[in-house]
C-alpha cells in the first residue's frame, strides 16, 4: 500500500515504507470527529473547536500528499498553509478570542483586530514550514513534535482531551520511525505541524508553542540565511557509521560539524533541546498565571 524509499543514512540503504503519516491523519480526523459527535466540547458562537481541529489535519496531510506527489517548490508550499489558517481565523474571531499576548519584560501587546487576519496566518505558516524542515533522520520528525505536544497539552486545560488520540497515533509512529521501520513522510510532517500551530491557537497558547519550536526556528534561520546569501544548502555526510558535516547550514549540520555523531545521536541531541525549550515555556506559563 505505501511506496518504499532508501533510507541514505543506514549502511546498504535498505528500503523503508515511507507516507505512514496518512495514519496519523486519518485515526486523529476520526478521533477528532467523535469528540464533536459525542459533543464532549460545546460548540461554541456557532464554532466548533473539534470541527476546526478536523479540518486542520486534514488540510495537512493533503498538503504533504501534494508534496509528495508533485515535489511542489519551497516558494509554493511555504504559503499553502495560509489556507489552514481560515478556520482558526472564523473560530478565533467569533469567539471573540482575546487579541492580547503577554510577552516576558515587554509586558501585554495587543495586536487588536490584526490579531485575527495577520498574526494566526503568519503563526500556521512560520510552524508548519519549520516543522517540515527539521527532518531527515529517523526519529528526528517524529520524536521532536510529541514533546512539543505533550508540552501543549499540559497546560491547555479541557482541550487537552482533543490530543488523545492524535498523541496516542503520533507516538506509535514515533516508535516505529526511531527503529527505522517506517517514515511519515511530508503528509505526517505536514499535518503533526499544522496540528501543532491549530491547537495552539484553538487553546489560546501560541506564546507557549513558539517558546517551545525554538530550536525549530533556529534550524529553519539557519537554512534560509545560508541559502539566500551564499545559495548553498546544508548535506550531511554518511560514512556507514556516522554522520558529520563540514559546515554549519542547519541545525544537524552545526551538531555534526567536524564532530562524528551517530544518526540516534545527533535524533537524541535535537530531541533534548526541544525538550528544553518545551520545558521553558511550561515554566513561562506557571509563572504568568502564578
């Protein structure tokens, strides 16, 4: 049912199935829907928190199919997620969602109505994009966003609930992934990172999840500054064993640069610094509501 492609870091490149993210898509899209069925979260203003949560997802995976499918160019699909960012923007806007954000030293910003039609398109597009480029090895795409998730669900309350099933689904496929059995392919980045970005959104936590994608932020700067300046892309290199790197394009790069590190390694490494970072926002949010 799904195709194989070579996994390039492992010895021999043996052959992997690769798009298994679709499961994630469409277990979650079902799980989801049954939360609005079973009204376990009230509708609200004529919205649908779950409905809204749905139609995210599943706009991701079909963006990742897409990709997949044609190879769509960066300068295309770095702007398709602006269209996931309508339903957020309906919920947002007509549950009068608040337009304040808090920030640490600068005190409470208030983007006013701003905040509805240019911050949620500019937060869906800047999570999706750097979620999806922070990939690569096995474990990297899977691990990294389920403690970004665990993290969100933590501190959002009674929405939490609409996360079981897609964590539950995510974790099994991060297990499987780390083991090089499977990989998700741009559907499951594509649609974990949009999840991601709706969720913090429908919780009214994007503070928190762009404390916690730090590190994902700093790959993705990293990536395009070397690209648009000196047009050259990070490559990591594979000797059987280890992977290392002779320059400091992304985020892999600058951990393996002159310094051999096996792919579980370098997975470990990244998956530590989301954690931290992850760990920061928890704290930020404990101490603002303290």
């Amino acid at each position: 049912m799904f195709p194989k492609v070579p996994d390039y870091h492992k010895p021999n490149k043996p052959l992997v199935l690769n798009g298994l993210g679709v499961i994630y898509v469409l277990v979650s899209v079902v799980y989801v829907f049954l939360i609005y069925f079973f009204d376990i979260i009230q509708v609200s203003n004529g919205v649908s928190k779950p409905l809204t949560l749905t139609v995210c997802i599943l706009f991701g995976g079909f963006l990742g199919l897409l990709d997949d499918w044609i190879d769509l160019k960066w300068r295309y699909k770095a702007f398709l997620p602006l269209i996931a960012a309508i339903p957020l923007i309906s919920l947002a806007y007509k549950i009068g969602m608040r337009t304040s954000v808090a920030l640490p030293f600068l005190g409470v910003i208030d983007f006013g109505i701003s905040y509805y039609f240019i911050m949620i398109p500019i937060l869906v597009t800047i999570i999706t994009n750097t979620v999806n480029q922070l990939g690569g090895l096995n474990g990297l795409e899977t691990a990294c966003p389920a403690i970004v998730m665990i993290g969100l669900m933590i501190v959002s309350g009674t929405n939490a609930v609409l996360l079981y099933g897609p964590l539950a689904v995510w974790l099994l496929l991060t297990v499987l992934n780390f083991q090089g059995r499977i990989f998700v392919g741009n559907t499951g980045s594509f649609a974990i990172g949009i999840t991601l970005a709706a969720f913090a959104v429908i919780s009214d936590l994007k503070f928190d999840l762009v404390i916690s994608i730090l590190p994902y932020v700093f790959n993705s700067s990293l990536i395009l500054l070397t690209y648009f300046f000196f047009r050259t892309k990070a490559h990591v290199s594979f000797d059987g064993k280890r992977l290392s790197s002779d320059h400091r394009r992304s985020l892999i790069t600058l951990i393996t640069y002159r310094r051999p590190l096996t792919e579980r390694q370098v997975v470990l490494i990244i998956s530590f610094l989301v954690a931290v970072s992850t760990f920061f926002a928890l704290l930020i949010q404990r101490f603002s509501l303290s």
